[in-house]
C-alpha cells in the first residue's frame, strides 16, 4: 500500500513548480510535433524510470521521477471540424498516457465553468482555460459534465458516496434535466424511480415504475406521446362522457440551469483575491480522476462499487437492430433461394478440430515432422503459425494422409468468408520490412496508443496487420525491458544513486530562433518585421518565422490569425530537371532549338517573374498585380481604384510618381487624416515608402493627400468617383471626435481615428496598419423591416450590409463572415472596389464638386450657429426674473417695460416658487391687504403687463 507523503513539487525549466493534478502544457520537440501547438493536460502521477517499481517495499514512491502520468484535454478543433472562436475551450477526457517529464512546458490553469464567477474576466487572464464537456475518444461522442453535488435525482446513500468521491458527473445532455431534478419516488411503491425504468402520467405528473402499473409496461411511450395512469384515465373518460372536457394550453416549464447567475454588464470583477480561489479551488479526485460516467446505461447501486468502470458507455449491441433472427420461421424451410445453402449444415460451419484420440506413434510422428516443417525459431513459437500447422496435421490426420505430406510453405489458406463462399487468405502477416518498423515506431512516438493515424503514417498496411503487429511489439519491448531490468539487478546497478528529479533542460531542437533570416524577415502570421523573440512557424505559412505574440498564442492557444497568402498555381517546366545547377530555367529563344513545346506553349512565368500585392501579400502575374516603372510599388488594382490599358502595364506609374511628372496636384504628401509630423523645412520632401502599402495615396477635393487605407475605412469619406478612388471629399463632415481622440498606439493626437470592431481601442489607421492589425469587411444581415432605407450588397455568396472593420491583432477569430481587401468575387471585383461603389460614391448627378463643398460648409455653419444659439438662450432666457434661479421645475413668461423693444414690451420668466409666492400675494390683496409689484397677469401693477 502507498504511504501518504506531502505533496511532490517538480520544477519546470521555466521555473513552475508543479505537483500532482496541477494542469501543465506538454509537447515533445518541434522536429517531433511537427509545428502543432502544446497539448494540455493534468498531472495524474510522477513515476520513476521505465522499469522501476512505482513503489518501494515501504510503500513510498521511488525516486529520481522520470516520467509523468497526464490526463488530456482535447482542444474542440482536434475532435470536430467545426470552427469554434473561443480559443480557451477544452473538452475533458477519461484518457491519460506516460509521457517523458521533459516534455511539460509551463503551468496554467484548467477549471470547470460553474466554477467560475467571472467568465469574461477569467479568458483575459493569460494560460487560463475551462471546460464544460467531455469527449470519449472511443465511442467518439461528447457528453456533459456537471457538478455531483446537483445530481438530486438519486437516493441518499448512492448520492453519499457519488459526491464523497467524484467532483463531477458526465451524463449525456438529454439525461441531465432528469439527473438535477428533485428525488423521483414511485406513487405505487414509494421507492426510487431510475429514469431507464419509470414513465410519468401526463396528467396527475407522477412517477411509476414500469414494473409497478397495471398492466406492466414493456416499454415507455414512442417520441410524441404521452401516458397516463389507471385513476387519470378513469376522470378522463368521466369528464368526456359528462361533456366537461377542457384542454387547456400546456405551459412548458422553464429549464433549469446549473450555471451561477450571469453578471451585469461593465468591466469585468478585478477581484485578485477571487480569482486566486478559483485558480486554487480543491477539487476532489478518486482513484487520480474527477469524474466518472453516470448517465443513461449506468446502473445506480453499481457506483458504490470503487472497481465499477468510469468510463462513458454505449447502448448495448443485443437485439432485433444489431442481430439477425436465427429462429426458423414455420412453412419457410423450402422457401430458400436457389443456390443459397441451408445454414448449420456440414457444408456451412468451419470445423476447428475434428481429432479427439491419437496414439502415440502419431503423436511422436506428428512432433517429427512438425519440427522440420521451418527452419526458423521465431516462427516455431508463433501462435498464428501453431495454429495453422495444427490444422493442416488434423486434416491429414482426417483423410488418413501420411503426416509427411503436411507443407507449410504456402502462406495462404481458404477460409470461408460468408455462407456461400471461401477464399484465400493469409494465416500469418507479412514479414515487416525495415522501413515499416521505422515508420510504425515513429507514429507510435506520435500518436501513443492512437492505432488508426499510425495506420495512415504506414500506409502499407491494413487496421488488423497493425493491431496484430503493435500487440507483439509490446511484448517486445516488454521482454526486452523484463532482461535489462533483471540484468541491473543482478549487477547491483539499480541501487546507485541518481539526480535529484527536475524537468529536462531545454530541448536541443529549440523553437526560439536568435536572428531570422533574410527571406524570413516577417512574421508568418501578422506580417510584423519587428518582436523581441522569434519563434519557429508551422507549415504553410508565408514565412516560417512567427513574432513573439503569434508564436505564444499560436502554442499555447492554437490561436493564429493569418493575413491570407496564396500562392499562384505555378507548373514547373518540364525542361528545368535536366539543367545543371547554375543556369537559367529559361533561356533566350534565339539560343534554344526550335522544337514543338516552344512553338505551341509559353512557359508561364517562374515566381521570381511575379509581383507580390502590397495589401494582401500574394503573388500575381503582371496583370493581375500592378508595377510602378518608377518606384516599384506593387497592388492588385482594385484595391488602389487603378484603371490601366492591358497594353501599357509596363507603363504604369502610380498617383505619387505620376504628381511627380504632371503636379496637377500638391507635392506634400503628407496624410491628411494622419497626425502631423514636424519636418526640417531645409531637408528634402518625405515621400512614403515604396515597399509599404501606405504609399498609396490619393488626392483630395483641395488639392491634397491622403492615404487610400484611411480614406476606405473612415466611413464619413466619400469619392467623387468610386471606380477610380479620387477626389476624396468629406473630411470636414467628420465628427469631432476622430480628431481629439487619441491613437492608442502612437499616443498622439490630430489625426482621425477609427474604433476597433471588438474592443474600444482607438488608432490610426495608419498606425493599425503599421502594428499589422487586421482589416476587412464584414457582412452584417439587415432585416426585411429595414432593407428599404439600407443599402444591401451581395458578395460571393453572402447577403447583407457591407461594413469596413479594423480589428487588433490579438483578437481571437470571431464567427462573422469577413473578406479580405483583395478578395474577389465571380466578377473579379475585389471587397474594396464592392464596397466603395456601393457606399463611398458622392451624389454627383447634377450637383458640381465646388457647390457639394460649399454645402457641406454651410451645414457645418448652420450647425455651430444653432449650438451657440441654444447655448445663448439656455444661458439668457432661462432664468427668474425675480430671484435669478436657473433650476426650476417651470418657468412662466410675462412681459416686462424694463426690457421694451420699440412700443412692444419685453419678455421674461419667473421660477415656479417665486410664481407662486406672487399668486399667494394676490390673494391676500383681493382680501383686503396691499398688493406686490411684478405681480404676473395682475392689472394696475407698475411697470408690468399680462402675457
């Protein structure tokens, strides 16, 4: 029996403490992964060397710890192709291996989601996950957990022991309503009504056991009807015969949730002393697990057992559905087809053995030549191989044949395959080939004890070859441990001392690169030149480097948001193979011989021929990617609003290089929606980097410029025209607080800023761009009530409001629909020249750019005029004349001779206290007393007339 002990901390590389059923990050080396991100799982045990007992002969856990026992998780991704946003989510799992202990990474948190007051606050936390499901790899299904203290459904002594021992419960979804419903007791019996067993009157809503009514029931109700019982019944046909039926409306009861109350909305609870409960919350385990399986095929009085299995199951194969009915049908024995043989004849049953008695002449005969039947030892003791010699001696010994003429060189025998026919197969498998073994033990250091993906990574081999071959070489690697364990003992070797136990040091194969390279000078997913560390990308990205961010949340959160790169499908010549190294793919045509493939095709161009687009990163051919012949600035045109002739691409200059050569507009290129930038007036003019996709720009309606990227996504600009992206109108319509906010990037004020779509982050777009922040279009549904007053777009094969969107980089992927910038659709318009035509065109019918101008100053105008006159009023009118009070439930008006204007008196407004003490007034002097000047509407009053 183990002793307990305190618990064992194990020191990580990165410096984490971890003991036992603390949640770690595990992976082997890169090179061994093959770039898939760390997986995540639960500390069972530590154990010593392979071949070490666990325990000593005091019970005490033997040390150096070498290896660890991990409960996983799966990631939802890794079990269903469903895409799922939220990138904390893990399904739990009753399946654990033995790993290395240098294979954990770091520590973090795994909980479950009832246990958690604060959600939103708990995934903004770093290596902070949670899980509210279970995925069975086996039956492949997943199931719910729930807490076992909400399991109420059950009898005191089995619900006792299911929360003394178990944290949570796994059910499946449609059992759980039954599960944390109150206690069931049948109204015949009075005892425990196990759901499998128990139907419910739809009209008194008790409880009986099928056992328990009469006539008994043998099974409940189809999907879509209801029961009732003896004495229901009865009052029904009463009520029906007395014509006093009523039915009245069912009202479905609400279900009940498990969840703790949702919080208001606000800023999430920054209790640390909360959150640190919850990381550290005790969580009871039995026998190194959670949970265990109480659902719809277990049987409750089984889980006072502690042996019972844990482990979810299915619904039992007995039956009609899964088996053939063997019985014989009266009048159907002649009515079998022709040539279909009677079943459980001679002619259709294999016979296993048919000898019962040999003598022991035969015996020794049969030993003889048994054994010069292989030369190979191996073979001799292999079952398969036994089995087959034993059956060709018994139908020799059958047929009264000579031993001697039993041969086991043919490795095929005919077995009977179905009730009519037999074919040839192989009693024994293929011997396994060198390359096969390396292959297999590979995918077994892969995938573990995962069978079907090692069957993929060998390939040349079926499901049952593999099993056959993976439940030899364990034994193999058994035995082979079994002699070195006993050779260390007998040596002595096994009681010397050892290191002290600690994760391994860092891999040799590490992920970290110091420097990137030349033709890696970006990250692959956010397309950043500048990170404090480099990480080693996955496959199929552009590059195979990833910033520090990427590279972190790409590990530990299988989180990457990729700006799309595709590559142009380029077919290879076929010519290329048989040049020597050093020389050119492609030739001049005068120096090649003129054969038939240069005649009739053209080899298309090579990648080094092609433009890479400056906003989406993939390559073109030069016509689908435009190139400045002045500063090589490179853009699909649709996305730059560029009209070129497919005769002069070679001509082509953008806005800046062709200003340059024609000046029709200003020669200060500097963004009007950017925040300004003091410059030395004695150096040269700045022009915009031609390698950045900031260097398109485009003139406004007053002769300046401004970024193509701001003028699209700021939604109050509009264009003269649409197609081209000119003529820029609308900066002085913006409201005022693009302009006073500040760039949460570069911390500064006077340029326009724009909102980003999931947080309140506010930046520059061209800042955002800069950061590598992520922009589209979104495709919002509009609803039919308001697609009259909406514009509606259709993109591909989505419908909706199109709306521009700049979203921080570190954001998770979301489920909405969102379209690149250059993004196509089927009539080659890219998501910018869809969405400018459609809601950036300036009304332009018969209105000229000059007067749209001046309207629009005049709006301006008559805008600031009504705010200073409502300012003006609010501040001079609304206030007593008498006491001077601007806080008043109402103001009465009356005209006044002080404020005449001409022969006309003036106006002016009395509170409502002072108005009622003037009315008080005059009653008294209606009644005999002196009356008070200022009175309102009193006649005789000096100085004041009635309004």
């Amino acid at each position: 029996m183990p002793v307990p002990t305190s618990p064992t901390y194990i020191t990580l590389r990165n410096g984490d403490q971890v003991k036992v059923n603390d949640h770690v990050y595990c992976s082997p080396t890169w090179s061994i992964r093959d770039g898939t991100p760390y997986s995540i799982a639960r500390i069972m045990e530590f154990l010593p060397a392979q071949g070490t007992p666990t325990f000593d002969s005091v019970g005490k856990r033997n040390e150096p710890f070498t290896r660890v026992r991990l409960a996983w998780y799966y990631r939802p991704g890794d079990v269903s192709d469903r895409p799922v946003a939220d990138s904390r989510l893990l399904l739990a799992a009753i399946y654990s291996e033995v790993c290395d202990l240098n294979q954990l990474r770091a520590k973090c948190h795994v909980i479950h989601r009832d246990k958690i007051s604060d959600l939103a606050g708990w995934k903004k936390r770093p290596d902070r996950f949670y899980f509210t499901r279970l995925f069975d790899p086996w039956i492949r299904k997943e199931f719910e957990v729930i807490q076992a203290t909400s399991v109420r459904n059950i009898p005191d002594h089995i619900r006792e022991v299911l929360t003394g021992r178990y944290e949570y419960v796994v059910a499946e979804k449609e059992i759980v309503p039954d599960l944390t419903d109150e206690l069931r007791l049948c109204a015949t019996c009075e005892k425990w009504c196990p759901p499998p067993e128990t139907v419910q009157c739809d009209r008194c809503k008790n409880f009986f056991h099928m056992a328990c009514v009469t006539p008994p029931l043998l099974a409940k109700p189809s999907r879509g009807y209801g029961w009732t019982c003896a004495p229901c019944s009865r009052q029904h046909e009463e009520e029906v015969d007395s014509h006093e039926v009523r039915h009245p409306t069912p009202v479905a009861p609400k279900p009940k949730s498990n969840a703790p109350a949702p919080r208001g909305r606000g800023r999430p609870r920054k209790d640390r002393v909360l959150a640190e409960k919850e990381e550290n919350v005790e969580i009871k385990h039995f026998k190194m697990w959670p949970f265990r399986y109480f659902g719809q095929y277990t049987v409750a009085e089984d889980t006072l057992d502690p042996e019972d299995f844990i482990f979810p199951r299915a619904a039992t194969r007995v039956g009609p559905k899964y088996q053939v009915n063997c019985f014989p049908v009266a009048g159907s024995e002649n009515n079998l087809p022709p040539g279909i043989e009677e079943r459980g004849t001679e002619s259709t049953i294999e016979v296993l053995n048919s000898v019962h008695e040999m003598s022991p002449e035969e015996v020794a005969a049969m030993e003889t030549y048994k054994s010069t039947l292989t030369r190979n030892e191996k073979l001799k003791h292999n079952i398969d191989w036994l089995t087959e010699a034993i059956r060709r001696f018994s139908a020799a010994w059958q047929n009264r044949r000579d031993m001697a003429t039993v041969n086991m060189q043919s490795p095929n025998r005919l077995e009977k395959v179905s009730t009519w026919k037999t074919e040839q197969t192989r009693y024994i498998d293929r011997e396994w080939s060198e390359a096969e073994k390396a292959a297999f033990e590979d995918a077994i250091l892969n995938h573990g004890a995962e069978l079907r993906p090692v069957r993929d990574e060998v390939g040349s081999r079926t499901m049952p070859e593999v099993v056959r071959y993976y439940g030899h070489w364990k034994n193999m690697k058994l035995g082979e441990e079994n002699r070195r364990i006993k050779a260390a003992r007998a040596s002595g070797l096994s009681m010397l001392a050892r290191p002290p136990s600690r994760a391994g040091s860092a891999e040799e194969d590490s992920s970290i690169i110091a420097e990137p390279t030349k033709g890696n000078a970006s990250c692959g997913a956010c397309r950043t030149r500048e990170s404090d560390n480099w990480w080693k990308a996955p496959k199929g990205l552009v590059t195979n480097v990833l910033c520090d961010n990427c590279g972190i949340s790409w590990r530990k959160y299988a989180d990457l948001n990729v700006r799309p790169f595709r590559e142009e499908t380029i077919s290879k010549h076929t010519k290329g193979a048989d040049k020597r190294e050093g020389t050119p793919l492609t030739g001049p045509a005068a120096k090649r011989a003129r054969t038939l493939s240069t005649i009739q095709a053209t080899p298309p161009p090579s990648v080094s021929q092609q433009n890479r687009c400056l906003a989406c990163y993939k390559n073109g051919l030069p016509g689908k990617v435009l190139r400045c012949r002045n500063c090589s600035f490179r853009a699909h045109p649709g996305v730059i609003g560029a009209v070129v002739d497919a005769t002069s691409l070679d001509q082509w200059l953008c806005d800046l290089c062709s200003n340059e050569k024609l000046q029709e507009f200003s020669v200060n290129y500097d963004c009007l929606l950017c925040p300004r930038t003091r410059k030395d007036p004695k150096k040269k003019q700045f022009h915009p980097p031609a390698d950045s996709f900031l260097r398109s720009c485009k003139p406004t309606e007053g002769q300046a410029w401004v970024h193509t990227l701001c003028s699209v996504f700021i939604p109050e600009i509009s264009y003269s025209d649409a197609t081209r992206l000119r003529l820029v109108e609308g900066i002085s319509t913006m409201p005022p607080y693009r302009w006073m906010n500040k760039c949460t990037l570069c911390d500064q004020s006077g340029g326009a800023v724009v909102r980003c779509s999931d947080c309140p982050a506010e930046y520059h777009v061209s800042c955002a761009w800069k950061a590598g922040h992520k922009f589209g279009f979104e495709m919002q549904p509009v609803k039919a009530s308001r697609r009259d007053t909406t514009t509606v777009v259709d993109f591909k094969d989505f419908n909706g409001c199109m709306v521009p969107t700049v979203t921080c980089k570190g954001h998770p992927a979301h489920r909405r629909e969102r379209f690149e910038m250059c993004e196509m659709n089927e009539l080659g318009e890219t998501a910018v020249q869809v969405y400018c035509k459609n809601y950036k065109q300036a009304p332009t019918a018969n209105i000229h750019g000059l007067l749209r101008k001046a309207r629009r100053l005049d709006q301006i105008i008559q805008t600031e005029d009504s705010i200073d006159s409502e300012s003006t009023l609010a501040s001079s009118e609304m206030h007593c004349w008498s006491c001077g009070t601007e806080y008043s439930p109402c103001f009465y008006s009356f005209t006044v001779k002080e404020f005449m204007v001409g022969d006309e008196f003036g106006e002016a407004w009395e509170c409502h206290n002072c108005h009622m003490k003037q009315i008080e007034n005059h009653q008294e002097s209606v009644n005999g007393g002196n009356g008070l000047n200022g009175i309102n509407g009193m006649d005789g009053m000096d100085g004041i007339e009635p309004s």
